[in-house]
C-alpha cells in the first residue's frame, strides 16, 4: 500500500512492457528460490513471510503496469475484449492454482487421494 505512489511514478517513466517482463521474472525467482529451499527442507517460517511480501509488492506493481499496456497497444473498439482476456487469464490461473497445490501435498505427505 506504501509503494502505490512511487510505483505510479516507475509505470509512466519506464518502457511497460519491459517492465512487466522483469517483474514476472523476479517474480519467479523469488517463487522458485523458495520453492527450492523447501524442496531441501531448509526453509524457515520467515523466509515464507518475505517471500509472501515481494510477491505480493510485485503483483500490486505489475496489475497497474499490465492494464496501462493493455490501454496502450490496443484499439479503442477492442479494448474491452483485449480486458476480458486479461480478466479471464488472471482468474482462470488463481482458480486452477489451488488443485496443483492440493495434489503436490497429498503426494509429498504420503496420503493417497481417489478421484
């Protein structure tokens, strides 16, 4: 909520569309670090708070980034399919993310699951 203003700022100074790649890719690292410390056991409770921040911080920077690109390289008569989609996109991947997650700690904990 703090960085809102400043993040404001970065959007209309910076190339949109460079900057949405590189925050999908620290993104990513951040994830896959994380992912990766908890794949050898080593990751601690802290670790998950900071992650859970810098993700948080880069999607709060990347939604206001991402529909000013979506205004900006399209057509005023397609704008609102070309926000449909990116709609569509965002809520079909926060639906469909849980299940992976259920099945990934169904398998790892040792139970199994009947469908």
């Amino acid at each position: 909520m703090l960085m809102l203003p400043f993040t404001g700022v970065l959007i209309d100074r910076e190339d949109r569309r460079r900057l949405v790649m590189w925050l999908d890719a620290v993104r990513a690292i951040v994830i896959l670090s994380v992912a990766l410390l908890a794949l050898n056991h080593k990751v601690k409770v802290w670790e998950l708070y900071v992650m859970n921040t810098l993700v948080a911080a880069g999607f709060w920077m990347f939604w206001p980034t991402i529909t000013a690109l979506i205004q900006e390289l399209t057509p005023g008569e397609e704008f609102v399919h070309a926000n449909t989609f990116l709609l569509a996109g965002v809520q079909g991947g926060d639906g469909s993310s849980p299940a992976p997650s259920l099945d990934l700690s169904i398998t790892t904990s040792g139970l199994v699951a009947c469908c």
